[in-house]
C-alpha cells in the first residue's frame, strides 16, 4: 500500500489548533535554524581565497529551498504514520532533545539554535528534533523494507503535517546544555555512528564551520554516497543521491564557502574527468563542466574563483578548463602524486619534494 499524502496539507497547517504550528510558522523556525549553521559557515578569505565579504544567507537559499527542507521532513513524518504505522512520539522527540543535549560537541552551538527557536521546548521538538528523527527512522525502515520502496509518490506527493502533536498536549522539558566540553590533549570522543555513512577508505572529507562532509571513497567498490556530520546535535544526514557524480575513490573535494566541489577520481581502474558541487544547505549537487584531462590521487585548492587542480599518478600534461565554479588545471611543475598544496594570497604554494 502506497502512502496518500493529503492535498490539503499546507491549508491545515495554518490552523495552528490543528497542527500545532502553521507552516508559515515552521518555515521561519527552518530560517532561523540555517541563519545560525550559515552564520558558522566558514567563508575562506584570510589565504586571498574570495575577496567579497561572506554574503547574506538569503544571497545563498531561497524561500523555495526552505520549504522544500519543511515539506520533507513533514512527508517523512507522515510516511511513518501512515506507511508504518509508526508515528513519531512526544517520547521520542524529547529523547532526541535530551540525546542532542547531552552528547554535542559544539555546546555553544546547541545553544544558539535553541535560543534562534525561543528555548521553546515544543517548537525545539518540532523542528530541531523532528528532522532528524524522521530522516533515521525513514532511513531505517527503508533498509528493512528496500523491496517495496515509496516511488515517485514519496517525492512528489503533499506532505501532511497532522503529524504534530499539538502544542497544549506536549509536555516536553527542554535539556540542560552543558556549559563547556572538558578536551584532553591527544584523546579521541566518539560521534554518533546512528545514521552515518557506510565504511570507506579513499574517500574525501571538508569541515564547512558548521559540519564535516564525507563523501564518495570505496569499500571494496567505488560509492557515490555520503554523509554530513553536524557536531552541535552530534548527528549524521545523508548527502542527496539525485543528480550525485559518478561513483569514485581518490579524488579531491574543497570547500568554497557555499559548496563543496569533487573532481576526478577513479571508477575502478578508469580515471575521471568529471565532478560536482554539492550545497549541504540545500543538500544538492550540480554537475560540473568536464576538464579536458582526466587525473586521480591529486590535490586540489580553492583560490576564491576557481579550482587548481594538480598534478596525478596518470598524467604529465595539464590544461586550462572552465567550470562553474572556473576548474584550472596547473602546468608549472613535473607530476607528483599525493602531494599538499594551499592557497597563500594569490599563489598555490607546492612543497619542493
């Protein structure tokens, strides 16, 4: 059986009897929760990398991308509800609080998306909570049941957000935040491993301020997924699967300040000369224009306008191909692989060795 998902939704989400919040109101809490990840965000400029101040977060995401985050989190609500017969509970939207509470590792953080929600117990609940708990459990029953998947009903149908549990019925209790993480020198703490990327080596890995992105590598295959982890909740969120880069391991990622941009790479033993930019937070990817020259086991720098690529195990010539972002391909020195490059006010440094 296939879930329905109600036409009337966004109407009866502006009855805030009914639902608990309108979706007006939720798509302001989700504003307020990106203005804090985006205020975060680092924005390379100390190395000469971009020479515009860090713009606007309404520069960078849209109204429709913002509902577009609401309504997948309500649809996902209501799939458990209605496909599994397993509604998310005032229970378990307090344990996640309480869990967020208790295992971050950005407490400061924590704290400024509560505050940006009011330090409202409920609206914390429905809509820091709530995302996270319906992308597992959705995640979760997918795996158990891949044979009889949502099809095309899952991404194009009306989310419905009777889901909510009523503010006057919720008892939630907001979680103490501790006030700082004591760290030991030379110590390791584990992150949630609940949702996060399969294993995998060769893979790449960008720190944007507010999470780190995973992605591609192999595990014995080549693999086209990832995943971003968010210290403030200590919590894992795929990365998007439509329009992803082909599959590949040792390839290069940076980050762009909005973007991470993967290049190259190998598919098995085939050298790629393609890529991609994925926006964590729109959790979307473009595809990059093709380089001219294929390459794997490179470096690559993000110089504020453009991608330097370099050097490979493949290949001794280079070129010069524009991307959106530009991607520039280096030719001053011999090919070397495995070798660190930084972009230093105007000019990729390369160590001589």
């Amino acid at each position: 059986m296939m879930p329905s998902f109600r036409p009337e939704a966004k109407a009866k989400a502006a009855n805030s009897a009914v639902a608990g919040l309108t979706f007006a109101e939720r798509l302001a809490y989700q504003r307020a929760i990106e203005e804090v990840y985006w205020r975060h965000r680092i924005w390379p400029r100390n190395g000469g990398e971009n020479a515009e101040p860090k713009p606007s977060l309404d520069a960078v995401m849209s109204r429709a991308q913002l509902e577009t985050k609401v309504e997948d989190y309500l649809r996902n609500s209501q799939a458990l509800d209605d496909y599994w017969q397993r509604p998310i509970t005032t229970e378990q939207l307090q344990a996640e609080m309480d869990r967020m509470a208790r295992d971050t590792k950005q407490p400061d953080v924590l704290r400024e998306l509560f505050s940006a929600l009011g330090n409202d117990p409920f609206v914390i609940a429905e809509c820091l909570a709530r995302p996270l708990l319906a992308e597992r459990l959705t995640a979760d029953f997918r795996g158990q049941n891949s044979t009889n998947p949502f099809g095309s009903a899952w991404l194009k149908g009306e989310p419905g957000t009777s889901v909510a549990t009523r503010s006057t019925d919720a008892a939630y209790t907001i979680p103490e935040i501790p006030e700082d993480i004591q760290c030991t020198d030379d110590t390791w703490t584990a992150t949630n491993l609940t949702n996060a990327p399969i294993a995998r080596y060769l893979h790449t890995a960008v720190w944007t301020g507010s999470e780190m992105i995973v992605w591609g590598g192999s595990n014995g295959s080549d693999l086209d997924s990832g995943g971003r982890y968010t210290p403030s909740t200590d919590s894992w969120t795929a990365t998007s699967s439509i329009n992803v880069p082909t599959a590949r391991d040792s390839h290069t990622a940076v980050w762009t300040g909005s973007e991470m941009i993967v290049f190259g790479g190998f598919n098995g033993q085939t050298a790629l000369n393609t890529g991609g930019r994925y926006n964590p937070a729109t959790n979307s990817w473009i595809s990059t224009a093709l380089s001219a020259l294929v390459r794997g086991n490179h470096t690559a720098v993000w110089t504020g306008s453009e991608m330097i690529a370099k050097d490979s195990i493949l290949l001794r010539t280079h070129g010069q191909v524009p991307a959106s972002p530009m991607l520039l391909l280096d030719a001053t020195s011999p090919p070397r692989s495995g070798l660190a490059v930084k972009w230093s006010s105007g000019a990729a440094v390369t160590p001589l060795f």
